[in-house]
C-alpha cells in the first residue's frame, strides 16, 4: 500500500465528511415545539448548523422555524417515498440523522439533498402566504387581469422568497467549498433540482363570483403544488438518475454523463457520483446502514417491496395475527357515523 495510495483515501473520506455536514441541518427536526427558536443566543445553541447558517439564523431568526418544520418535512416524505425499498429513510439520533448512507455520492444521497432543499423552500413559502413571516407576504407581482381573461387577486404564494432562502441557507456550505469538488457540484446539483420540482408544479387557483354560483367574475391566485406531488416527482428523478462525473471545460468544472451515449442531464434532473450499496445487510461501521432483517416484505410482489427482493434472497417468515378493524359502518342522521369491530386474521411477512 502506497503512501500516495493511503494519502488519496484520506482525501476521499475527508470530502465524503464534508459532504455528510451539508445535510446536518435537519437535525433541526429534532426540535418539537414550534416557535423554539426565539432569539439569537438560540441559533448559537443549534446542533447541526455550520457558521454561516447560524449568521443567516440571526438575521432571519422569524424564519428558522419554517426551516425547521421543512426539515420534518424532508425527513417525513423521504420515508413514505422509500417505505418499500431497502433503504427506507431511517433516521438516527445522532448526527447526520440519515447516518452515513448519504456521506457517498449515490442517488440516494441524491434524492436527500433534492427533497431536503424543496422542502425548505416550500416551508418558508407556506410561511410567507400564512402571515407568520414580516419579512415577506403574498407575491405581489402577480395583479392585474391574465391574458385568458381572470382577474389576479388573493394570496399568490410567494415561491420566489422561499427559493431564494432555501438557496441561502442549504446551499452555503457547498458554495463556501468554491463549488470545486465534483461532490459539492452533485449537491448544488440536486438542491437545485428540488427547488425546480416546485417551480415547475406552480398551479393556477381560482375562485367564482356571481348570483348563484354564476363566474361573472373569476378571480385566480398562485399556489404550490401538494408537497406529496412534489415528493412523487423528485422520486420519478431518483429512479431515472443520470451518473456523471467531473471534467473540465475551459476554465469551468461541469458534471457530464459517465456514459457518453446518454443524453444530457437537465436542470430538473437528478445526478450521481457513485454506485448505491445494496442495503441488504446491516453494518455497524455505517450508521444508518440497517439492512433489511425484519423488514416486512409482499409475498406476491415482483417489484422491490416483494419477499424476493427486499430479503435479498435470504427468505421470510410468516406468522398469523390478529387485527382489527372498523367495519359496516352507517351514517346515521344526524351527524355521525357508527362502524362495528371486526376481527380477522392476516399473514405478515418478515425478511429473514
């Protein structure tokens, strides 16, 4: 093993280090209660947060719990996007709260940092159009009549705010690392990936005014899209992501296709560095690694939550429990709806 060899691995796992810290911020998820952070002694105190997220913090500290409650919200939609696949988003108490698994540049990683920089981003828009925030409002620049004939009036969420924080608050770390390494270019990558997957969902929403019901006039508004929609599109992009890696045009570092017969990525694309692990066994040098022994799997599915799949070959048990149900239910007049119990016995499957 060679000093240059030895050196280069450092290196390696040095950046992958690095990396993993980016994503530390949502440890801010730990936090319960809403309105917890208060003042600026509280940013100081914030696990997590690199320098410049807790100077953002101080300056924008009305802010920081819509940040923290889109770190839930990141945390609660990668679980149900990935319930049935082998890495299933299982958070850790420590730090960073995916473990390890996102510390390599896989798609996986991918979809953590697209989905962590959306979720922001919709968190401190939705603050904005709920009056919580003095810093911004509604989106004003959207008034006056469209050209389809509807009058623009309501509350307009203003995505623009919550991109441009999501922007200045996720993004810091990588770009404080002067966006040289291939992993910090994937990350900004992705973060901008997720922020596009709103942006592109924008909806238009209206509401009908006249006698009766009538649309004389029609007055339309702006909104986000469901976070559920946006989840399903950043999950569309990780099961369709492109693997790159770092060359050099001109004076500029870019993420190309490893695979020149591939078509470009776009912006709303997600990309990879590296291949994923197979998330089969649990392994005690990488946190958040948890395998998939005891996972429950579908005996009769041939996609990844199938026995076959999700055991790795290793194959299931199944054992008869009982559950219960409501059942023949009834609405009654007036107002309620009255359901019996019903018991039945079901198979479960559990990977050995």
């Amino acid at each position: 093993m060679t000093e240059e060899y030895v050196l280069r691995c450092v290196l390696m796992l040095c950046c992958a280090l690095l990396s993993a810290n980016a994503s530390n911020w949502l440890y801010l998820a730990k936090l319960s209660s809403v309105g917890s952070i208060r003042d600026e002694e509280t940013c100081e105190r914030l696990r997590g947060l690199i320098q410049r997220q807790v100077q953002i913090c101080k300056r924008s500290v009305e802010v920081m719990d819509a940040v923290r409650r889109g770190a839930q919200l990141a945390i609660d939609e990668c679980q149900f996007q990935f319930r049935n696949r082998r890495w299933n988003c299982s958070t850790l108490e420590s730090m960073p709260v995916f473990g390890k698994v996102v510390t390599q540049g896989t798609r996986e990683a991918a979809f953590v940092y697209a989905i962590s920089a959306a979720s922001v981003a919709f968190a401190v828009t939705r603050a904005c159009s709920s009056g919580e925030l003095e810093k911004c409002g509604c989106d004003h620049n959207v008034h006056g009549v469209s050209p389809e004939g509807f009058q623009w009036s309501g509350c307009s969420d203003n995505i623009a705010y919550g991109v441009a924080f999501s922007q200045s608050f996720v993004d810091v770390r990588e770009r404080s690392k002067g966006q040289s390494s291939s992993r910090a270019l994937m990350n900004l990558h992705n973060n901008e990936a997720g922020r596009k997957a709103i942006l592109s969902h924008m909806r238009v929403e209206c509401k009908c005014h006249g006698v009766s019901g009538s649309c004389e006039v029609k007055t339309c508004w702006k909104a986000m899209p469901p976070f559920r929609k946006v989840g399903n599109v950043i999950k569309e992009k990780f099961d369709g992501a492109t693997e790159v890696e770092q060359r050099k045009m001109g004076t500029s570092k870019v993420l190309v296709p490893r695979n020149s017969q591939f078509k470009p990525h776009t912006d709303e694309d997600l990309v990879y560095l590296d291949p994923s692990p197979d998330f089969c066994e649990y392994d005690p040098r990488t946190p958040g690694m948890l395998g998939t022994v005891g996972r429950q799997c579908n005996r009769t599915s041939k996609a990844i939550d199938g026995c076959e799949l999700m055991c790795c070959g290793r194959g299931f048990q199944t054992q008869e429990v009982e559950v219960v149900d409501r059942c023949s239910c009834k609405f009654h007049w007036c107002c309620y709806v009255k359901c019996k119990q019903c018991r039945k016995i079901v198979e479960i499957h559990t990977c050995r």
